[in-house]
C-alpha cells in the first residue's frame, strides 16, 4: 500500500500509530530492562552446606550465587552432615512499577513478560539459612 | 472527564498497594539483641509447615541484612528469640483485586516475640501485626511478612522506628 493511498496524516491517526508503536516496542519492557533470569545470593550457617533444587536435583555449596529463572516456583533444601535439613522458598512478586508499566503497553507487555517471566522479582535476593545441630545419637548398646 | 477517571484510576491503584505491619513494645529489649537464636512455633492450624520455613528464611535473611546475626547455636552472648505465630491469614488474591477496596479478601499477621539472654531472663518482648488491603493484581501476602520482618528487627535492636 502506498503512502498516498493511505490518506493524510491526521493528527487522529498520528496519536493512534504513536500508541500502536509504544505498544509494540514496550512489550515485555520488565523482560527487556531486567532479562529473564535474577541472581540470587545463597549462604549457610555453618558455611559450606549443600544447596539442592528439590525439581532439577540441581545441587551447589553456600556460599553461591545461582542465576535462576525469574518465572518459575523455587523450593530448595539446604543440607549438611549433624544438621536437620532446611527447605527454602523463594517468594515470587511483580512489582507495580512492571505491572504499570505493562498496562500501559495496552497489555501486550504482559503477554510477553508473563510468557518469559520478566516481570517477577524472586525474593529474598540474599538468603540466609541456618541449619540446627541434630541432637547426639546415644551410643549404641554393647551387644 | 476521560482524564479525570484516568486520574482517579491511578490514584487507586497506587494507593491500594497497602502491606502493612506495626510494632507494639511489650518491654523494650535491653541491651539490643545483636546475636541471636532464633525459633519460630504456631499457636494456629492455618500456617503450614512449608510457610512456617519459608517465613524463617525470610525472618533470618532480613535480620541478617539489618546487623543481627542469627546463628544455630546459642553461645556465651547470644540471645533467644522465640516467636509465635498467633494468626496467619492469607487472604484472598483475587478478592483484594476486585473488591479491597471495600475491605474484601483482606490478609492479616499477628505474632508474638520473647526475647531471652543467655541465662534465660526475659530482656524484651513485644507484638507485631501486620495487614494486606491490595496491590498490583491484588497484592501480595509476602509484602507483609517484609514488613513484619523489618519491624522485627526493630524491635531486637530497640530501634522501634526502624
């Protein structure tokens, strides 16, 4: 279609293609200015304990930095020999600023982020777990 | 008028993202607990055991971002803190989001908090309670235990404007 045959420049349709085109390059804004994956510090007291991601087996040693993706569930367990095992959940929000932002792109935002996981901030970004010692296990009776 | 509604539109939005929680100083703690144990029990049925731990690690990594160090052990200057969970309330997401603002689907936190020295008196005790009425998408149940979290670290430290 040419230029011509699309008509004059109104500014009704100037103010229709300016919100077309913020729609368009907004979307998925949270996914564009924060990516798709949050970097999470992880450390244990005593130090050195095992972190294991309870759906993947996935395992590290605290203390660690793990990339994890923005838009899934974490529930994690912090283990260590002569302590009762921890589990850890991460809390999953969406700030308002994002959830703004993306109404403002008339929603497509959202599609977007909610598809990648963009707009979530998984919390807390440092997470501290303190393991308790087991009581001692009474000796074993002489046979 | 159609500016005026968007106005008043946004105006709701921003301030219905209401978490809230408030402290009230039982017996202020003396001298501030900056080393502590912590445990954390339920007087109610509608906590789980997976929000009880989560609500730990939550506890924990904000106090160890405000100063207090928690450890699993108490030594020679550690203080006890033992916490119950009186009433935990999540709410409803959905309802806060269409109807908060007439109260609806509202989410509530009370809790308990004793503070004992290393010889076992009580220094400090206090209560923090805390509310959700909205947010983005109904807001969320998280905000509060934040906010609770954060009061809780005034409340050892003595600090009750924190």
């Amino acid at each position: 279609m040419s230029l011509e045959r699309a008509g004059p420049l109104t500014p009704r349709r100037t103010a229709l293609s300016l919100v077309g085109a913020w729609a368009l390059l907004g979307s998925g804004c949270a996914t564009l200015a924060h990516g798709t994956h949050q970097t999470i510090h992880f450390e244990s007291k005593p130090e050195g304990a095992m972190l294991t991601e309870t759906t993947t087996g996935q395992t590290w040693r605290m203390p660690t930095e793990v990339s994890l993706w923005r838009r899934r569930h974490y529930r994690l367990l912090a283990s260590m020999d002569g302590y009762r095992p921890e589990e850890v959940y991460l809390t999953r929000e969406i700030p308002f600023g994002w959830w703004l932002a993306d109404a403002l792109t008339l929603g497509l935002g959202a599609i977007v982020d909610a598809t990648t996981g963009g707009f979530y901030e998984l919390g807390p970004e440092r997470v501290v777990v303190v393991l308790e010692p087991l009581p001692p296990s009474p000796p074993a009776a002489a046979p | 008028m159609c500016r005026k509604s968007l106005a008043v539109l946004c105006l709701s939005l921003a301030a219905s993202a209401c978490a809230s929680a408030t402290l009230h100083v039982v017996q202020p703690v003396i001298p501030p607990a900056r080393e502590v144990t912590l445990a954390i029990g339920s007087s109610t049925p509608s906590i789980s055991s997976e929000q009880l731990s989560a609500l730990r690690t939550q506890l924990t990594s904000r106090l160890e971002s405000d100063g207090i160090s928690v450890v699993p052990a108490p030594g020679a200057n550690t203080c006890r803190v033992q916490g119950t969970i009186d009433h935990y309330d999540r709410g409803s997401r959905a309802l806060r989001y269409f109807f908060g603002f007439v109260g609806a689907g509202k989410g509530t936190f009370d809790s308990s908090w004793h503070v004992t020295d290393a010889d076992g008196k009580e220094i400090g005790q206090c209560r923090i309670d805390g509310g959700l009425w909205g947010g983005a998408f109904g807001g969320s149940y998280e905000g509060v235990l934040d906010e609770a979290s954060k009061r809780l670290a005034g409340c050892l430290l003595n600090e009750p404007a924190r």
